[in-house]
C-alpha cells in the first residue's frame, strides 16, 4: 500500500505541478501582454513627443529661415533704394547743370524769357533775378533771386511760376513717375 499511496501521491503532485505550471505560464502570458502593452504605450507616447519636439523645430527652422529671408530681402531692397538715389542724384545733378549752361547762353535764354513775356497780359509785376533784370522790358519788376533763373509773373492776386527751378523739380517728379523709379517692397 505503501506505492499505492506513493503512486497516488505523485500523481496529485503532477496534477498540482501541472495546474501550477499552467497558472505560471498564464500568468507569464498575462504579464507578459500587460508589458507589451505598457512597452507599445510607452512608445506611442515617446513618439508622440518626438513627434511634436520635431515639428516645434521644424516651425523654428522655418521661422529663422523666413527671418533670415526677409532680412536678405530687406538689405536688398535698401541697397537698391540706395543705387537708385544714388543714380538719381547724379543725373539730377546733371540736368541741372544743363540747366545752368542754358540760362548762361545769352542768346537763347533771352529768347526763353522773351517768349514767356509774350504770352503774358501786361500790367503784372515780373520777379526776376538780379543778373536777368536787363532782359525784361516793358514791364513793372522787383528783384528776387530765383536760383536757378527764369521768372515769376504776379497779376491780380496770381503767381504764375515760370522759374527754372519749380519747372526742374516738377520735371523730375514727372520724370520718377512716368519712368517708375521706385523699388516696391510688397512683391507678391
């Protein structure tokens, strides 16, 4: 009885052995899903911050590239503003230099204030630069010093300007705008 009882007794310790190892690999399946799923969560939650780090540095990125671009856009529109004066300051400079040799040609400059002088009803008053006094006859003048000459013709309360000075800026304010020489910074 005594084997019989061994026997019996080994059995039921197989049996417990068993259940034993079967609850063991059950539980190792469940802790081992429980850890797949804190490990697939766990990642999904460092990918998402990655994810969001990467984007905040690309929205930097572009953010300093845009900067960096309006920046070079700017200094580029500075330094053609600047050629652009710098042109336009020379040519000025340069008509009015013709301008100056056109009022010392006796000749023509004579006939250039003669011709005004036609147009206009008399009993005005003429201002005219001290140097172009001789020139006009005929007329009530007073002296004021028109820089770059010509004449101012006053009747009844009415100035009407015929100085070579206003007629050159008002050229050059036509000759900018009809040319178009302005540098836009609002390109789209």
């Amino acid at each position: 009885m005594s084997g019989e009882k061994k026997r019996v007794s080994d059995e039921i310790v197989h049996v417990i052995d068993m259940r034993a190892q079967k609850a063991i690999e059950l539980l190792d399946h469940g802790q081992s899903e429980q850890v797949d799923s804190l490990l697939s969560n766990y990642r999904r939650s460092v990918e998402n911050q990655y994810e969001e780090k990467l984007k905040r540095l690309k929205e930097k990125q572009a953010h300093l590239e845009h900067r960096e671009t309006s920046a070079l856009e700017f200094g580029t529109i500075s330094e053609l503003k600047r050629y652009r004066n710098e042109l336009l300051n020379e040519f000025k400079v340069s008509l009015e230099k013709e301008v100056i040799e056109f009022t010392q040609d006796e000749t023509k400059y004579k006939e250039y204030i003669t011709s005004i002088l036609s147009k206009v009803e008399s009993g005005g008053v003429v201002s005219i630069s001290s140097r172009d006094l001789a020139l006009v006859e005929g007329f009530e003048t007073e002296v004021k010093e028109l820089r770059l000459g010509g004449l101012m013709y006053t009747l009844d309360n009415r100035l009407y300007d015929f100085s070579l000075e206003t007629r050159f800026n008002n050229a050059m304010k036509k000759f900018v705008e009809t040319s178009q020489l302005w540098i836009r910074s609002d390109e789209n």
